[in-house]
C-alpha cells in the first residue's frame, strides 16, 4: 500500500477511531498535489529576531506559558515577542552551568529542567531567576553518572526522568532534589539514550541507538521493548499516541506504530514512486497535535503530516521564495504548546510556528516558473460556480481561470487577436454569472463580455461612440442582474447603464441630458448595485453616497453622509443584504454602516476601526451559514456578529493577505465556504471551523526601572529590592514601569492589552501589541499594584490578570512619624484658627450689629433730616432711592426709575449745569459732584432740590461704574436766601452806618486783645515770680532763724560788756570775771559766726538760684550741683512736709545749657509734688536720678504721691489746666516745664503715672551749641 506496511490493520482502525473524530473537529490541511493551494503555514524566527543560536534542540514551555528553547549558545525563554538569553558566566555561580543544551523539561513547580553537554543538570527556578546545578559525583551517591545529559522526560505524576553518557538511568521526583539511580545499574545500550517517553502506568520507554528499551517505575527491572526484527532500532523519538500505541522514529529506518504491548503495527518508509509516502526516513522528532494528527520531523524531508483517515502523508518543505514555509528541511525537534501551536525546531535556520487553527484558511497563490499555479499574484474578481469551481478573473495579465480546488487550473481564457470570440483583454475586473446562467466578464478597457452557451468564446458588448443606447464606457467595475432581468452596468467615469430584459439598448443614468440618459444618478463613478428584498435597487457610488429607487419608481433619490446616525461616508465600495433584511454597506474610509430593515429614516449604525475592524477601507460583504457576516478590507479579514457587533480580526498571523483584497471580489461557495480575492490570490475561509479563541494569560516580562530594562530576577540598582514578593523603592525612587505579555504565540501581533495602576489609575488603559510597557514617573509615596489584563483581537478580555506590587517608601520628612507630628501641629493650628474664627465671628456679629444699629441711625438721620440716599448704577442708569422724598414728582411718574427717567422733570435752566457738574466728577475733574435744581413736586410745582454724590466704584480703567449720595430739598432755604437778597437790598444804608460802629469797636477790641496778650505773658512771668517768691519766702524763713540767734547772741554780749563797763567804771574788775566775760564774749561771738555763715550760704544759694532763673544765657554748667542748688533752696518748704529727695547724678556731668531753664524746671516738679501728689500730713520722697545720654543728659524724676488718672495725664502740659482751680492754682506751672524743656533745653518730656502710682518724668535734653543758647 504505497509506502507504509501494514500490521494488524484491524486493531489500527479501532485505535483511530478517537483520533479521527478529533480530526473531524479542526480544519485538514487541503490537498498538497495541488501547487500553490495550502493552508499550511508557519512563522519563523530565527537569529534576526534575537534566538541566541540557529540550532534549537530542546523545546518546552513552563507552567507560566514561556517558551525555552535550547541551543548551542545557551537557553532562551520566548514571550512572543523577544527572547531572554541565559548564558554561563564563569564570574556567577547562579548562571546556566554550560551553553550547549541538550534537552529541556518543565517542571511541574513552574521551574525548568535544563540538560547541558558538559554541564550537568540545572534547574531555573522562576522566583529567584537563579539556576541550582545538578553535577557528576565519580560514583557518588545522589549525583548524576555523568555530565553530559542526553534525554529528559517529566511523567504525569512530576517525576523528571534522565538519561546521561553515564549508561544508567535516573530521576529526580517531584519537589525533591535527591537524584534517584536505576538499581538494575549500568547498561551499554542506556549509554547511546536519544529519547525517552514516560507511559502511563508510571514505566518508561527509552529510546536508544541499540534499540528499545522497557523499565519499571521502581528502576529494578529493564528489558528490551517493540522488536520490529532482527536488527536493534536506532531510536531518535518517541510519542505516545491514541489508545496508548507508541510510535517510533529511527535515525534511517523510517517510522513505527507499536501496540502497548510492544506488538508492530505499522512501519512506515519512505517511496519514491508514492507522494502520500513518509517523505524521509531520517526521524528526529515526533508530536501528535490537540486533534491527535501526528506531525514528522526529518532530518532530510521537513516536516510531514499524517492523516489518521488515509494514513497518508503530507510534506512541508522550506521554500526561500515563500517566507510562510516551514524554517529548514533539517528539524530537529516539535512541540506542542497549551495552546495548541506546533513549535519545530531547525539544526540551522531557528524554529517554526504552526497554529492549525489557521487551517480554516487556504490560500491559493502563485508560485514563479510553476505554469500549474496562479499565473499572477492578484486576483481581482472572483466568483463561486454552482458545480465548486472558482472563476477567478486576473489583473496584469492573467486573464480568466476557472478553477479546481482539487485539480487546480481547469481552464485559462485569454484574448487572442485572431480569434474574434477571443476574450476581449486579459485583465479581468470583474466576473460573475447571472441568474439565466450567463457568465459576465468584465475586461479592463475592453467592455462587458459573455461566454457563450457551449463555453467555446464570448460575445462583446462595447461602447461605441456612434450608439447612445450602447455601453456608456468600456471601463466598468460592476455586473448585476435584478430578478425582472434587467442588466445593470457600473461604470467608472460613466455612471449606471441600465438594459431591460427585453431591451437591445441601454438607459444610461449619469449626469446630463442627452439620448437615452437619465439624469437621476449625479455621480459617473458607480460600483455595486443590488436589488433589496422589497423590490428596491440600491447603487453604490464612489464619491456621492447611495442612490436608491424604490420598486415601481422612475427615478433614484441620493443618500448621502451625514453626522450622527446617516452614513459614514459619501465613497461606497460595495452593499449586501443579510437573511435579516438588514442593508449592509461597505465604505472607503468610513468602516462599514447597517441599515435594519426598510428604516425610511436611513438611520445607519456604524462599525469602524474604533470598534475593532481591521480596517476602514471595505471590499467584499458576505454571510455564513450562521448568519455571521464577513467583510474583506485593506488589513485583512473581519467577522461581525450582527447580534452584538462584536468583531474578530484574521489578519497575516491567520493566513490572511496582509496585502488587502479587492472591492467586489468575493463569493460564497457552495459547500459554506468564502472565498476573497485580493493582491496576493485568492483566500477560502471555512465558517463552520472556526474555533472560540482561547484565553489569553497575560504575564510580567521586565521591569524598567530609572529607564532601563531589567529582567524580573537582574539585579537591580541601589535603592530597589524585593521584600515578600513585592517591589520596595526607597523615596528617591518615584519611576515604575514594566514590560508584559499575553505569551501568545499564534498571533502576538493582534493581541490588545490594558493595565492599571492600582492607586493611581481610575481606568483601563488601552495599549496596542507593539507597545507592551506600562511606565509611570512621580509616583508618590505609597502602595501600589500593576494589573495587566489582555485579549486576542475581537476575543473577551482574559479572566484572570498578571500583576506586580511595589512599594514606594517615603521620605524621611514624609513618613508616619513625620506626619503624626504635622499631625500634631496641624491641630493646634486648627484650634488656634478656629479660636481665631470664632473670635472674628464675633467681631463680625458685633460688627454687623454696628451696622445695622449705624444703618438705623443713618435712616433716622435721614428722615430726621428730610434728605433721601441715592445709589446710581452707571453701566444701566437704574437708580435706587432711600428714604424717598415725599413730595416730588418723578418718584411716582418717572417711567424708569433711572437717569434718563428723572430728566423730564428737571428745570430745563437747570439740566446743563446739573450735567456739566456730573460729567466733571464722573471725569475726574472734580472731587465730587454737587447741584442745586429745580424739579416738580407732586402738584407740578417748582421745587429746589439740593443732591451731593461721589463715585463709590471704578473698573481697572477708571471708568466709573457706581455713584452714591443724597438728596435734600432746599426750597425753604432758597426762599431765604431769596428773601436775604430783598433784605440786602435795603441794608447797604444801614451797612454804611453801623460800619463806623464796627471800626470803633474794632479799634477797641485790637486795644484788648494787646491787653490781653501782656496780661497772659505777665500771668507766665508772675508765675515764674511766683515760684521764686515762694522760694525767697522759704529763704527769708530759713534765714531768719541764724539772724534771730545772731541778734539774741549780740543783745546777750551787749549786755555782758554792758555789766563789764559797769565794773570798770566802779574800779578794777575781778580776773574771774574777766575770764568769765571773756568765755561768753568768745562762746556768743562763735554762735554769731556760725548763724552768720549759715545765712551767708542762704543767701549765696538763693542768689545762684535766682541768677539761674532769671538769666537766659547757655553756658557750661555742672549738672549735679546746678540740681543741688535748687534742692537746698527748696528745704524749708520739704521739711516742712517732712518729704526728702535723694540725687543720683555724675559730679563729672557738664555740658553747655541753660542753667535757669533746668532750675524752673526742678522747682516746678518739687512743688508740684509737694503740692498735688502727697497727701496733707503724709511725708513723701522724691528721687532725681540723672545719667549721661549721648552729648546730654537723662532726667528721671519720680514721687510716691497720689499719681494721676489717665484724663488728667493726658491734659497735663496744657495750659490753664489744673485739678485746684479756685485754691490758688493757675494751671501754667507744667505748661512752664513743657515749653523751658521744648523751647530752651530743646529736648523731650514723657510722663508715666497712674494713680496710687506717683510720677515717672522722664527729660531728655542735649549740651547746646552757641546758635541754640538763646531762649527759642
């Protein structure tokens, strides 16, 4: 049978029969006997694309979905989009422990399992990034036999099984990382392992250059396995397939099917007389797909296919010419993904992708120098015959073809110039056939074509010139026939031709009005035209929208683009009817609108590349059998559901032309498939194998932090760690970003993503598969969590999401505690604030009381007054008015109550200057604005009116805005001074008269007033005498005393010489009493002295006082003796109160002044002291403490009398002033301390008392120079 031998057929059959019906579920690859038909193609990635090395060895994917493949050069883990290299690095003890890697396993924990030639065996843990190395020990226990790993298998219960050089077999179980030595030991043929297949009793086959080998779970028993002859296999793959059959590649004896119990099935081998054969012998690997189809890696041939239906094989060989080809026709390894995907693996060109789920659609394209295959790569028409062939009209060239999916090219139509019923040209715009079973071809620049009945030529309609009822042009991009059989033509640049049944001629509607024209279409640019269900023939234009005639009608009415719900654009590519009614249109750069029903309002729904189309520019509209619809547009292939309007994309990832496809080239064929014809062949879809899109797993790939790239597990920069699963970034650190995945390997480049910042983010944010980085700057301080969420394209968004958490940290100045603090302060801040606002509430209320008591009081003035208060909005001329005058006119009359309003009711005399007096102050000329006026009162009488106002507000400009002010009637007072006016007439006699009378008394009063002024400065003087009186009567006191002993000690002695006169005279006197005579002549003369001396000093000090206080001139004095002075002439009258003074005053104090001002000065504040501050019979004390002050002096005087109260106080150096008026006191005596200090000794007066509290004088005065010692 061609190929294949054949072994207990029956038990093969019953063992497919699972795998056929999985097979019946997924698309077939079509026919490989037919050139340039495939729906077979892979994506490759290679160096280019960033694989470390060429050759992939080893393929596995890990629990988290990422690829790793293994290379000469290292391992690499493959997102979909790049590759992460793991390379050793001698400086790192946690790298991958050798670069050439021989086999791969994932490991159940999410880990991988990574055997190397020389290396041993690692294993890469995902949490930490870091490899564990698993070595040879030289026979120890617990290692490996040898370094150089040749196979590894995981079992389904996670036990990793593993072959080295070192003739033994081993195995690590699940979790553990003791390595487990086979106790049957070392074997010569375990040291040749090229595969091994765990089964699923928990056994193992190993596949070996020496043949097959069975071993049990425990490692106690091997024996060899599927003998298939005399010769030992030389065993490269193993796969476990249907019913537990295992099959078997060789390295050159082809493929095996053995039964599970080691019984042959089948060996296939390669023929060169059978296509359908294995296409090579030399087996390297070997994968059986989701729907069980087995798929062949060679050595040799590529890869092949094996059919469970036909036991056939189909080859896929590497093409340079075709980049969808499978990477090299040397493999070396398959996989299958979760997802279903075939990964294979090259010696030298890198690995392939396969996502059979593209298997649904073909595409039939040419091959160069391959005459079988599409003569061309566009296809610009297409069209779905009754018997399942394709006609297929070609551009540049290729003519017409009608097509076999099974055979390939039935026939080729092409103009021949010596065959009149030739085609007319061999660019073919468009095809279809018609309901009376014509075929129509439109040719490029040639006119309308029909094949005749017996298929043997075709009849031509053209334009001709000469005709008005003949084609409007030759150029023609649409063919359609309505069910009365009316042809209509869309022509290019001559708008709609239209033929009825039983017609010869055309009807031409187009603009303009000649022969045979309609002028009911304005557009000459017409493509699709369709007959609705209700008898309505609709007509797509490229630049003016729709026309449409309802059934019955004679002419068309124009649809055209409009915003909201109309349609989408004016340019219109083509139109369907859905088994609903729905009217679907096409557009060229406006996606693709819905009209429901017969809607009479023309209100469209729709659908554009913001809702997921692939494109806005639309080709073809078909349906399917269930009802989706399908449309063909510049970027590929898109379906609506037209229940939701939900979208799915097939794009170049699919197999779709990502060339685009033709406007009207399309057609449904006749066992449910589409067909669309575009730039690179035509592309047959097959609805019914659709399969729902699988989740997507979105996943972290990277980190970038600072702006670079960091791989999850690098070591990241200063100031970045992980703590318990989650980022921490110290405060100096405000930038997050991460690289993610949806590690979809079908169609990466149609996979849409979002992703939040939890904390941050209040919504999804969109980004497209060419941009897969979420980046944020700024961030502040807190906790946060990255979620990435992806979908395929028109697919759900995935149910569960990758995510990050990190934590920034922040400053020290920002942290807990600091805030606890600010905290703290913010609080007694706000208790100061709110103290602060209640106290201003409080302000405010008795401010606002104020107010209102200060507005009452204004309108009690008001009224009280008889004046009224104006306010006078200067941008409108509305007036509001207060406390109205009663008696006025306009108040009831005006209209308006404004301005303009009031102006009839003034005095026409008086209106000028009442502006003029406006305008001055609204122009700043004058402060503000007063006039006097007349108006009408309520009797229309003449009345005066008195109004004052000032401008209240302004803008930035100055412009005034707001007036204010009041109004008063002064008639009455206008009446007086008229009356005055009549009054001065007749005064001017008696003005004259009493003139002379005022003079006269004018004279007198001058006389006064000099009289007055002496007797005010003589007042001063006696004052000042006054006070000196008082100190000579104290004097003539104190003296009066040593003169009076003086006089009694002289009468005394007079009286002793007296009686020693008497004793000389009546003879010599006894000596007693001459000494005695002369002790009291001596005793009395001493005492006289002593009282004479006294007085002397009296009178010297009295004399200096008065010298002092009657002289006026500066000069240099001795401050404490000038101020002693003056306390010793004022003894008499201290003692006599019993008060005392003590001095404090520099004896080296002398400076230039004036020496009576000071004197006054002192005698003033003692007997001021003495006489209003201490109480009658209560002795006081006076301190005078003088200091220096710069170039003068400090006088401090104070008492402990009765003080003063504040209103005295504050009175105090007024003159005339005084608190005994009527007991003597003339009120001068501080006013005379007020103006000496000021005046004479140019200095300052304070004064601090309070009463109880005495007197605190403080004088300040400066040494005078020459131009200030005269008295000011």
């Amino acid at each position: 049978m061609g190929g294949w031998q054949q072994a207990g057929v029956g038990t093969a059959m019953r063992a497919w029969a699972a795998a056929l019906v999985l097979a019946c579920l997924v698309p077939w690859p079509v026919n490989a006997q037919v050139p340039g038909v495939n729906n077979v193609r892979f994506r490759n990635y290679s160096v280019a694309q960033g694989l470390p090395q060429a050759t992939v060895i080893a393929i596995a994917q890990d629990r988290a979905g990422f690829l790793w493949l293994g290379t000469q050069a290292g391992a690499a883990r493959f997102d979909g989009y790049e590759f992460l290299g793991f390379r050793h690095h001698r400086q790192d003890p946690g790298s991958l422990s050798n670069n050439f890697v021989t086999a791969l396993a994932a490991d159940p924990r999410g880990g991988m399992w990574i055997g190397t030639e020389v290396g041993g065996l690692d294993y890469h843990d995902p949490a930490t990034g870091r490899f564990t190395h698993y070595r040879a020990g030289r026979g120890k226990p617990g290692t490996l036999a040898s370094d150089t790993v040749a196979a590894l298998a995981m079992d389904p219960r996670g036990r990793l099984w593993i072959a080295t050089l070192g003739a033994t077999l081993q195995w690590i179980e699940r979790g553990g990382t003791v390595i487990h030595t086979a106790a049957f030991g070392a074997r010569t043929a375990l040291g040749n392992v090229h595969a091994l297949l765990p089964l699923a009793d928990g056994n193992i086959l190993i596949g070996t250059g020496s043949g097959l080998w069975w071993a049990n779970r425990q490692g106690t028993e091997i024996r060899p396995w599927g003998i298939a002859g005399s010769k030992p296999l030389d065993v490269y793959a193993l796969a476990a397939g249907a019913g537990g059959d295992v099959w078997v590649g060789t390295n050159a004896d082809g493929l095996y099917r053995f039964a599970p119990d080691g019984g042959l099935k089948h060996h296939f081998l390669h023929a060169a007389h059978a296509p359908s054969s294995l296409p090579g012998d030399q087996i390297r690997a070997l994968a059986f797909d989701r729907a069980g189809r087995l798929w062949v890696a060679s050595n040799t041939a590529g890869l092949a296919l094996l059919d469970p239906a036909t036991l056939r094989f189909q080859q896929f060989t590497h093409n340079a010419a075709d980049p969808q080809s499978v990477a090299a026709n040397r493999l070396w390894s398959l996989a299958v993904t979760r997802d279903g995907l075939l990964v294979a693996g090259s010696w030298a060109n890198g690995f392939s992708l396969h996502d059979p789920r593209g298997e649904i659609l073909t595409q039939i394209s040419s091959i160069p120098g391959d005459p079988r295959t599409l003569p061309g790569p566009s296809a610009g028409s297409v069209y779905g015959d009754a018997d399942g062939s394709l006609w297929i009209g070609m551009l540049q060239g290729g003519g017409l073809l009608q097509f076999d999916l099974n055979r390939g090219i039935r026939k080729r139509y092409l103009h021949d110039p010596a065959d009149p019923s030739s085609l007319a040209g061999d660019s073919v715009l468009f095809v279809t056939r018609t309901a009376d079973g014509s075929l129509w071809v439109a040719v490029l620049g040639a006119g309308l074509d029909r094949m005749r009945a017996d298929g043997k030529g075709f009849e031509h309609l053209r334009h001709d010139p000469n005709d008005p009822a003949s084609l409007g042009s030759n150029l023609l991009r649409y063919v359609y026939m309505d069910r009365n059989g009316t042809l209509w033509v869309g022509t290019k640049v001559a708008g709609l031709d239209e033929r009825c049944a039983a017609c010869t001629g055309f009807v031409h509607h187009r603009p303009g009005n000649g022969p045979d024209t309609l002028d009911d279409i304005l557009a000459i640019d017409v493509g699709h035209v369709l007959e609705t269900r209700d008898g309505a023939i609709w007509v797509a234009t490229h630049s003016n929208g729709l026309y449409r005639r309802a059934s019955g009608a004679k002419r068309f009415t124009n649809i055209r683009a409009t915003a909201g719900n109309g349609l989408s654009s004016n340019s219109i590519s083509t139109l369907y009817q859905d088994r609903r009614g729905n009217l679907w249109v096409g557009t060229i750069g406006g996606g693709l609108d819905r009209l429901e029903g017969a809607d009479p309002r023309h209100h469209f729904t729709s659908i554009d590349s913001s809702n997921g189309l692939a494109s806005d520019a639309i080709g073809e509209i078909l349906e399917d059998a269930r009802g989706y619809i399908w449309v063909s547009t510049l970027k590929g292939i898109s379906r609506i559901d037209p229940a939701t309007l939900q979208v799915r994309n097939f794009g170049a990832t699919d197999s779709a032309s990502e060339l685009g496809y033709w406007i009207d080239a399309g057609t449904n064929l006749a066992d449910g498939r589409l067909a669309f014809g575009g730039l690179n062949g035509v592309t047959i879809i097959n609805p019914a194998k659709v399969a729902p899109l699988p989740a997507t797993r979105p996943a972290i790939t990277a980190l970038v932090l600072r702006g670079q790239r960091y791989g999850l597990h690098a070591r990241l920069p200063n100031g970045i760690r992980w703590r318990d699963r989650s980022l921490e970034l110290a405060h100096t650190q405000n930038d997050f970003g991460a690289e993610f995945s949806s590690l979809d390997y079908a169609s990466p480049g149609l996979t849409q993503y979002a992703y939040r910042l939890d904390g941050y983010d209040h919504a999804w944010i969109n980004t497209p598969a060419t941009r897969r980085v979420a980046y944020y700057t700024n961030l502040a301080p807190g906790t946060y969590r990255l979620r990435v969420r992806a979908r395929h394209d028109g697919g759900p968004w995935s149910a569960t999401d990758a995510g990050i958490s990190f934590k920034r940290l922040p400053a020290p100045w920002a942290s807990p505690l600091a805030y606890t603090a600010y905290a703290a302060a913010f609080l007694l801040l706000a208790l100061i604030f709110a103290w602060r606002v209640a106290l201003n509430l409080q302000r405010r209320r008795r401010s606002q009381a104020a107010l209102l008591q200060s507005e009452g009081r204004l309108k009690l003035a008001l009224w009280g007054s008889g004046s009224e208060m104006w306010d006078l909005d200067l941008t409108d001329g509305s007036l509001h008015r207060e406390n109205r005058l009663p008696n006025i006119a306009a108040s009831d009359e005006a209209t308006d109550q404004t301005l303009e309003g009031y102006r009839p009711f003034l005095h026409p005399d008086d209106l000028a200057p009442f502006m003029a007096a406006l305008h001055a102050h609204l122009s700043g000329q004058a402060d503000s604005f007063e006039a006097s006026y007349r108006t009408l009162d309520r009797q229309h009488q003449w009345v005066w009116l008195l109004t004052r106002g000032r401008v209240v507000q302004r803008d930035d400009g100055g412009r005034a805005l707001r007036m204010s002010g009041t109004s008063s009637d002064i008639t009455a007072l206008k009446a007086a001074e008229a009356s005055l006016r009549r009054l001065n007439e007749t005064l001017e006699t008696r003005v004259e008269q009493r003139t002379h009378e005022l003079r006269s008394a004018n004279s007198e009063l001058r006389t006064l007033l000099a009289q007055l002024t002496r007797a005010q400065h003589q007042l001063v003087e006696s004052e000042k005498l006054a006070s000196l009186g008082s100190l000579v009567a104290g004097v003539a006191h104190e003296i009066n005393t040593p003169l009076g002993i003086g006089v009694t000690a002289a009468s005394y002695l007079h009286d002793e010489a007296t009686r020693l006169a008497r004793a000389v005279a009546e003879g010599d006197p006894p000596v007693a009493q001459l000494r005695s005579f002369s002790a009291r002549v001596s005793e009395g003369a001493d005492l006289i002295l002593r009282n004479l001396r006294r007085a002397d000093q009296l009178v010297k000090s009295f004399k200096q006082v008065a010298v002092d206080q009657t002289g006026g001139d500066a000069h240099r004095v001795a401050i404490a003796h000038c101020i002693q002075d003056v306390l010793t002439t004022l003894q008499p009258s201290l003692r006599r109160g019993k008060h005392t003074v003590s001095l404090e005053c520099p004896e080296d104090l002398m400076f230039r002044t004036s020496p009576g001002a000071l004197s006054q000065v002192i005698t003033n504040l003692v007997i001021n002291s003495i006489v209003h501050g201490f109480d009658t019979g209560q002795p006081g004390h006076i301190a005078i403490v003088v200091t220096r002050s710069g170039q003068g002096a400090q006088l401090d005087y104070r008492d402990d009398g009765r003080g003063m109260a504040a209103d005295v106080r504050t009175r105090i150096f007024e003159p005339f002033f005084t608190t005994r008026r009527g007991q003597g006191g003339s009120g001068l005596g501080m006013h005379i301390v007020y103006t000496l200090v000021v005046q004479v000794l140019h200095g300052t007066i304070e004064l601090d008392s309070a009463p109880g509290a005495g007197v605190d004088f403080r004088i300040r005065f400066p040494a005078l120079d020459d131009d200030a010692a005269a008295p000011a």
